[in-house]
C-alpha cells in the first residue's frame, strides 16, 4: 500500500498526509479511530463568520447522530478539532485540509468525506475551495454527501460556496474581503466581480447565492450587484440571496424551515423581482424592486416557500448606484 494511501490513526489523535510531489493533504482526527454506521438528518448549518456560534455547531453534530464530524479546509489547521469535540458527543472529530488540485484527486480524500456523517467547511477564502475542488472527486463526494441527506455547515467562506451561486473572488487577488459595495454598485462588471456557478449543489439553496459577515462589512451593495449579474448573463431570472451577518447563524432543517440564533443583526432574505434597467460595463447599477427580509435571532423562515415570522419584510432599489429602502430613515440593515 503506498504511503499516500496508509491512514495513522491512534485512539485520541490520528495524522495522515499525502506524499509526492505536491500531492499532499492533511488529515487529524480525534475520538474513535473506526467509523460507525448511523443514520444522519439533513440539515444546514450556515454561519456568518466572526467568532463560532457553539449553539450552531452543537445543532450540527445534532443532525450527526453521533457519527463522525469533518472539517474541511483549503489552508489552516485543526484547531476546529478540540472544539467541536468539547461540544458534541459523536464518534470522532477531525479536520481535512485539501491544499491543491492535485491533493483532490486523492482518492484516500474523497473516501474521508464519503465515511462522514456531518460535513462543516470553515471560513478562509472561497476562491482557494472553488479553484482546487471544483470539477474534482471532492466536490463530486460533497454532493453525494448533501444528495444522501447527511448534514451540512459552512462559516464566512464556507458559508459563501454553499449556495448554487458564488462570489468566487478569483481574478485579480484571493482573499477578497475589501471588494466593496460602491465598487461593485458603480460597476457590476468591473474585473473583481467574478461571480460563478454550480460548484456544490445544496438541497434547498438551489437558486441562491449566500454570503457572510454582511451588514458588518457593508456588502448589501456589492450582493445587489452580484444579483444583477445573475439576471443580466441569463443565469436566473430571479435569484434569491441569503446573507448572514457576523456572528449570526441560519439552522435549516430538512423541510426548508429554519431558525435564526447567534448575537449579530441576523440574516437578511434578497430576491429579485424584476430585471434591471441598467446592469452594463463601467455604468452604475440599477436595479428597482428587491424583495428583502431582515430577521433578527429568534426569528424564523421558511427557506423553500420563502417567508418568514418575527422578521421585517422592506424594498430595496438601487438608481445609478444609489440604494434606497422603504425603511424608515431608508436604512439597509
């Protein structure tokens, strides 16, 4: 057996890399180095990044039924491993990190995926996931994992490659976090704005684009922009958005109804209605008539027939890159 292929686990701790020519991937594990055979829920667990929501975590590894919880990551380490185990009563705990296309193609990391009963994909920089895992056997394992009704979480950037839509921040630099929203207002077709499709395929966010830290960092503007495009290049006529602020979770259960927890200003529910009347290189956007939903911790919404209680339904236009809600004092968030 090549050594690629050996899995080194002991009862507390296991460490596995990949070896070749930059091949590698990393595998920790804690807990019990067998897998055991449940039967997991179908759930969601979509963080909006910040500090971690232990109620979300706890309400993943829930959905888990004491299997085995993965992590996955692009860059980074197995800090999340200690964690989760300290929270969560499931047979192990352990962290991925798959580096580069090349590390994708192993077949010993698709088969860690497969084996898991929760999947969570940390934060970091969606670009790193779109650009080593799209197209390859861990994308593929991914979707079986979600098609197969096992649970799903995603925070920050893992929260961003969740929906069928993505701000892949791939041209120009990674870590894209200072593209702002009067950037992208002035120009929705500026060079940064790379907006891709069809990496994972979520149950339930077919249709959807997510994003994270939003009112935090102001990216109600930019994810206006990122809408338009989607209708303007003929992807959705109308598109939907979830956008979960810092330190704020969206728990979706199976069905498509879900809870909002966690300390930031909540989520906020976009869709467009109609298209817009100005979406065109190096013009301002705009774009009239965005349904918008802003729901607060304690709240809930209904992801699948899209409405929600204890929320705030409002409108939100943008005229040549202005935007303007009916909200009283026209505020966005």
């Amino acid at each position: 057996m090549k050594l690629s292929s050996v899995l080194c686990l002991s009862l507390l701790l296991g460490i596995c890399s990949g070896v070749g020519h930059a091949v590698s991937f990393k595998y920790k594990r804690l807990g019990n180095p067998q897998d055991v055979q449940v039967r997991p829920e179908a759930g969601i667990a979509m963080m909006g990044g910040g500090s971690d929501l232990s109620e979300a975590f706890r309400w993943l590894c829930g959905k888990a039924n004491g299997g085995d919880f993965l992590i996955l990551r692009a860059r980074g380490n197995d800090a999340y491993n200690p964690y989760v185990n300290g929270l969560c009563k499931v047979n192990s705990v352990a962290t991925l990190v798959i580096s580069s296309r090349k590390a994708a193609q192993q077949p010993r990391v698709a088969e860690i995926i497969r084996q898991s009963e929760a999947v969570f994909i940390a934060g970091g920089d969606q670009s790193l996931y779109v650009n080593f895992w799209k197209g390859s056997p861990v994308e593929d394992a991914i979707n079986a994992h979600v098609a197969a009704s096992k649970p799903i979480g995603g925070t920050s950037a893992g929260l961003a490659v969740l929906g069928q839509f993505v701000y892949g921040c791939l041209e120009d630099k990674p870590n894209d976090a200072d593209l702002t929203s009067r950037e992208v207002l002035t120009d929705p077709y500026m060079k940064r704005v790379t907006v891709v499709r069809d990496f994972l395929k979520v149950p339930g966010l077919e249709n959807i684009l997510t994003d994270s830290h939003f009112a935090r960092r102001d990216r109600m503007g930019r994810s206006l922009g990122f809408l338009g495009r989607i209708v303007m290049d003929g992807w959705s006529k109308t598109p939907r958005e979830i956008a979960i602020d810092q330190t704020s979770a969206l728990l979706v259960d199976g069905n498509g109804r879900a809870k909002i927890v966690g300390t930031g200003l909540g989520v906020y529910f976009l869709q467009v209605t109609e298209a817009p009347e100005v979406c065109k290189p190096g013009q301002p956007l705009t774009l009239r008539n965005i349904a918008a939903y802003h729901a607060p911790a304690g709240a809930t919404f209904d992801v699948r027939d899209w409405n929600g209680e204890g929320g705030e339904s409002y409108v939100i236009s943008v005229d040549a890159g202005q935007v303007r809600t009916s909200r009283i004092g026209n505020a966005v968030y």
